[in-house]
C-alpha cells in the first residue's frame, strides 16, 4: 500500500529490479563464455595430450611390428631349416633305397642267369639219366631174373618155398625184436627203480626229520625203593599175609631180598605192576597196612589207573587231533601206555608211527588224517581186556569194526603184517611207517643173550656157503656183510649167494624189522717195487 502511496518509491524499485536481471544475466553470459573458453583450452590441451599418445603408441607399434616380422622371419628360417633336414634325409634314404633296388636288380640278374645255366645243365644231365635209365631198366630186368633163378636154386637146396623162408625170417626178427625189447624194459625198469628207490629215500627221510619222538623203555620188573629196611616186615607182615594179599590182589611177584632200601616188583603186565607199586607207596606213606587196608588202597589204585588210562587215550587223542573215536578205542589207546613191544613203549610207537604216516600221506598227496588215525590204531591188538589167538593185526581190525571205523582204516590195521590183502593206499603207508617206527636201531631191545645168539647165527648162516671168506654182522644186526673171495665166486654168483642167504634167513630166523644182505666181491692186483 505504501507503494501506491510513494510513486519514486516505486521507480527505484523497478529500477534496482532491473538492475539486478542484467546483472544476473551478465554473470550468466560471463559464465558461458569462461566455459566456453575453458572448454576450448581443455580440447586443444586434450588434442595434444592425444596427438602424443597416438604418437608414442605408433612408436611403440611400429616397434613390436619390426620385433614381431624378426620373429617371424627367424621361425621361417628355422621352419625352413627343419623342412630342408627333413627332405634331406627323405632324399638321402630313398637314394638308398635306389641304391639296394639297383643292387638287388643285379643280384637277381646274376641269379637268373645262374639258373638259366644251371637249366641247361639239368637239361643235359636229364638227357644223359633217360639213357642210363634206359640201361638200368635192361640191368634191372636181367637181375630180377637172375635172382629168380637164385631163388629157385636156393627152394631147391633148402627145401623150402619162399613164403616158408619168409616166416622163418618173420620169426627170426619177432624174437630177436622181443629180445631188444625185453633189454630195454629191464633197463625201463631198473632206470625207474634207481628213481622210486631214491624218491622214496627222500619221502622217508624227509618224515623222519619233521617226526620228533621219546620212547620209554619198560621192562618185566618196577624196583620200589623205601626207606629203611624196617618197612620190609611191615610190608611183609605176620606170617606174609600182608604180602600175599597184595600178591593176590595185584597178580605181582613182589620179591624181597637182601636189596637195601628196594624191593621188587616182577610181572609181564606193566598196568598191575604199576597198581602194586602206587598202591605201595600209598601203603608205607600212610603207614598202616594190613590186609583190609591193602584191599581198599589196591581198589582206589584200580580207579585211579583207570582214569589216568581214559586220560592219556583222550590226551593222546587231542595231541594228534583226532576226533570222534569211539570212547573203547580212545580207554584202549591209554592202556598202551602200560604195554611194551621189545622193550618199546606201544603207545609212544603207535604215536611215532601216527606222525609218519601223516607226513608220508600229506608228501604222497593223500589225507593225512586218516593216515595218522589208522598209524595210531594199527596195534590197538595187543591191547584187548580179553585175551585172544588172533594175530593182533586181525584182532585190531575186528576191534575197529566193532567200533565204526572206516573200512580203508580197518583194512590198513588188518593188512600191516600182511595177514590180509592190502585194499587202499593207507595200508602200505602205515606198514612201511611201522617198520621205520620198530626195526630203527635203539627202537626196541631184547634180550643181550637173544641178541648175540642171532648175530652169531647171521654170520655162522653166511660162513656156510661156498666161496665166502669173512661175514660181518652190523647195524645191530640191520645188516650182513659179506666178503667173498675174488677167484672162488663170480659176480652172478655172489648175485645169487646174497638172493639165497636172504630166503635162508627168512625161513630159519625170526627178528624185528628186515636185514639187508651185502655181498662184496672185489678184485685187487698188488706188486711192490723194489
């Protein structure tokens, strides 16, 4: 309002308002044109720094472009290099090559004219061979009638026809063929003795050494030593009736002498003996004997005995891993602990003869359990309750087909004294393993005068025959050697001395195990120098 009221109020206004848009406006213009001219410098300060940039980079360009041709060129030059190699070495092989076709051309040329003239030879010897083919013919024809004529002359002479001599001569070669062929069989044979002989040596050598065994030896009598001489009479009693209790009960010979501090008990059954003697330490330990104590002590030693004997056979049995025996056989096995034969220990003999022939079974490829099964029962014989006249062979064989056993495990215990046909492959192993087990030296002992009186014999059976000079016993008694004289027997006799010695002492001598005879016949030439 109070515009209207003051008008030059109003003008300065107007004015200053104008003033102020040209100002405005003139700071506006200023400002362009400073962009402008700013714009204007950077450009060309941008064109330049760009125009160097560019410059530099066409240097820098140029640069690599002179380094990249260089490059190139020099892998050109090594391409090329390469290639040249290359193509010489193509050039230089196929210039061989040319040169063996040329040298293979000439060669062949050669030859082509080597046969061509080796034709014209064959040709001319062709020509001469139908000639003298010619005469062969005409000879040939001339000698087939010649020997037609011989042959008529010779029917004539012998008296026979040609077909007659033919078969004379058909037999003549058939036995001298069957002499040459009966030569080399023997030698056939002889060549595969030499080899089983020396195969089986190995077998048995090598089951002897993987087979480790201890023998005890019983004999007939068991020494019970006490301690004073008094307890003698005790044992004895009064008037010997404790004696003779125990005499009556155990079936033992109880000797009592003038031993100090031993008495002596004799019996052949090793179980009674051993029944006497625990039951006589049990006796003198406790310290009263009499008749009715003797009873009851022997009855409990029964007992005990018995069951040491199913122990050791169900011992014996675990140790070499054999299952399923009837409990009589395996109470069997454990008697033999107590039975002997020739002083050797059955049970320690039939365990030894179990392990080899396992081993010879499991060398031989067959079953090695059943070998040693039957190794162990082969002299369950000489083991029965009830005494027997079979031949202990054929009374274990019925034993153990009494109790079940297999039929080839019967027929090797039946079969290893040859009482009975042998059926299997067991029965000889276990034969074979017997008689290593008994007839090694040391195995078994008998009787010192038994002893000398058979190796007397051996020797007083060798001296008896012609020609022989001196005879040896040896091996204790294994082996007879014997020495004949050079100029009294030939080598086919002394052949034919050691096959008759060996039938003599087969049917004269009874002995464990086998003997091996030795002839030695030797030829020596002597001469002194003086």
């Amino acid at each position: 309002m109070w515009v209207f009221l003051f008008p030059q109020a109003k003008a300065l206004i107007y004015k200053t308002m104008d003033c102020i848009i040209i100002g405005v406006i003139a700071a506006i213009a200023g400002a362009l044109i400073g962009g402008l001219v700013t714009a204007t410098l950077l450009r060309k300060a941008v064109e330049k720094k760009s125009k160097i940039v560019l410059e530099e980079a066409e240097e820098k360009a140029e640069v690599i472009k002179k380094e990249k041709i260089l490059q190139a060129r020099e892998k050109f030059l090594q391409l090329k290099s390469e290639h040249e190699k290359v193509i010489n070495e193509r050039n230089t092989e196929i210039q061989k090559g040319e040169s063996r076709l040329k040298q293979k051309e000439s060669n062949l040329s050669q030859k082509i004219e080597e046969l061509q003239r080796k034709q014209n030879e064959v040709d001319k010897i062709r020509e001469n061979l139908s000639g003298q083919l010619d005469i062969v013919a005409r000879r040939q024809e001339d000698l087939e009638k010649h020997r037609q004529k011989q042959i008529e002359q010779l029917e004539a002479l012998s008296g026979l026809s040609t077909e007659q001599a033919k078969e004379q001569l058909i037999e003549s070669l058939k036995d001298e063929a069957r002499a040459d062929a009966s030569i080399m069989i023997n030698d056939i044979i002889e060549e595969a003795k030499i080899t089983a002989d020396k195969e089986a040596k190995k077998i048995v050598i090598e089951t002897i050494q993987r087979t480790a065994a201890e023998h005890a030896i019983e004999n007939t009598v068991s020494v019970f030593n006490i301690e004073n001489d008094e307890i003698k009479g005790r044992i004895i009693g009064r008037e010997g009736r404790n004696i003779r209790t125990l005499e009556a009960l155990t079936g033992i010979e109880i000797i009592i002498d003038d031993s100090p501090d031993a008495i002596i008990l004799s019996g052949f059954d090793p179980v009674r003996r051993e029944i006497a003697r625990l039951s006589l330490h049990k006796l003198v330990t406790d310290g009263r004997i009499h008749p009715a104590r003797i009873e009851e002590v022997v009855a409990k030693t029964q007992k005990q005995i018995e069951q040491e004997i199913a122990e050791t056979g169900k011992r014996t049995c675990i140790d070499l891993g054999i299952h399923n025996m009837h409990h009589e056989l395996v109470r069997m096995i454990g008697r033999m602990k107590y039975r002997s034969s020739y002083g050797q220990n059955l049970l320690q003999h039939s365990k030894e003869v179990a392990y080899l022939s396992a081993t010879m079974a499991a060398e031989l490829g067959l079953n090695p359990k059943k070998a040693k099964r039957a190794g162990l029962l082969h002299d369950i014989g000489k083991v029965p309750d009830n005494e027997s006249d079979l031949p202990h062979a054929m009374l274990g064989m019925k034993l153990a087909e009494k109790y079940k056993e297999k039929p080839d495990i019967i027929n090797a215990i039946g079969a290893h004294h040859n009482e009975i046909d042998m059926e299997s492959l067991l029965a000889p192993i276990v034969q074979v393993c017997d008689a290593i087990s008994g007839a090694r030296p040391g195995a078994r002992r008998e009787v010192v005068e038994a002893y000398i009186q058979r190796l007397n014999k051996l020797e007083e059976l060798a001296l008896s025959y012609p020609g022989v000079v001196k005879t040896f016993a040896v091996q204790a008694g294994r082996e007879l050697r014997v020495i004949v004289g050079a100029e009294k027997v030939s080598d086919q006799e002394a052949n034919q001395i050691s096959y008759d010695l060996s039938k003599k002492i087969q049917e004269e001598m009874t002995y464990p195990g086998q003997i091996k005879i030795t002839v030695i016949r030797e030829t020596r030439s002597v001469a002194y120098a003086k």
